[in-house]
C-alpha cells in the first residue's frame, strides 16, 4: 500500500516537473522590410519551434531561414544569399532569454498578461540583446505568446544594394507568435 501511495505521488510529481515547460514546433515568425518604394520584402515562416518554461521564465525560440515564404521568387533568393542571411552558411536564427519577473503571469488564469523578455537574438552567428515586450495570453490552459520588435540588419552584417536603394527597410519588423 505505501509502495503504492509513493508511486502516485511520483508520477504527479513527474506531471507536474513536465507540465511546466510547454513547446511547439509551429511558431509564426513574420518579417516585413517593405518601403515606400517596395512593398514585396515580406516573409512568413511556419515552423518555427518555441519552448516556455512557466517556472523560470527561460523562452526560447529557433527559426530556419529557408523557411521563410516570400510571395516573390527573387526576393526569396535575395533574402537566402550570401548577402542576406546566406542560409547555407548560417541556416537558422535564435532568440534565447527569461520574462523579467515571470510570476505576474498567472498561467493557471485566463487573462492577458504584459511583461518584458531580456535575452539575446542570434542571426548568421552574430548574436545581440534584445529586450522586447511580449503579451502572454492564458484561455483554459493554453497559452500564447506574441512579439513585436525591430532590428537593425547592419548590426547582424546583412547588407546589400536593394537595401541601399532604399528597396528593403534597413531595420525591418518581426512577429514572433507561438501557441502552446
């Protein structure tokens, strides 16, 4: 009978330790660099994988680049070459980094939640911080996470004439949405 008690005990436990880091394969990165003078420069990937941890507040989120959609072939070879994001090369970008005090985020409660994430984006090995605001949505136990922020494409040594021409935005913006 103890045997018994302490083996439940064990796997609720078990339960527990694993129920607090949530992941998926599917997270939703957009990037726009779209201008005055050029409004193709936008990209979807679809498979990005995220991970949340609902006790430390560690997140983390990988994207491949070849994943990225554009509705315009070219601009797609464009963004995979060696002046872009040369993908071969650097075939994947990160985003590692903890929610500044996580316990505001109430993850057993629908509700809304606003909160900073401070961590460090790496693209074609170039790695920076970058602190941005998330939102944090919990309905009946799911819980989604959306991001908005800029960079600075020189910052991470992608360059190139389309961006000199003022046809691709020098800092364009990214959407990082994930459903876990």
């Amino acid at each position: 009978m103890k045997k018994t008690i302490l083996l439940i005990a064990l796997t609720i436990m078990t339960g527990y330790v694993f129920a607090q880091k949530k992941t998926t394969t599917a997270a939703v990165v957009s990037f726009d660099a779209t201008t005055e003078k050029d409004a193709l420069p936008k990209a979807e990937n679809k498979t990005g994988i995220a991970s949340i941890d609902t006790k430390t507040g560690d997140v983390a989120f990988e994207a491949a680049v070849k994943n990225f959609s554009f509705s315009n072939p070219r601009i797609q070879e464009h963004f995979n070459g060696a002046n872009w994001l040369n993908s071969d090369q650097y075939p994947k970008f990160s985003y590692t980094g903890t929610i500044d005090k996580v316990d505001k985020i109430k993850f057993t409660k629908n509700g809304t939640y606003t909160v900073k994430v401070k961590g460090n984006l790496t693209v074609k090995d170039v790695t920076k911080p970058l602190d941005v605001e998330a939102v944090f949505t919990v309905t009946d136990g799911k819980v989604k996470a959306t991001t908005n922020f800029t960079i600075a494409l020189a910052d991470y040594n992608i360059s190139g004439q389309p961006i000199e021409a003022g046809k691709i935005a020098r800092e364009p913006k990214i959407t990082v949405s994930a459903e876990f």
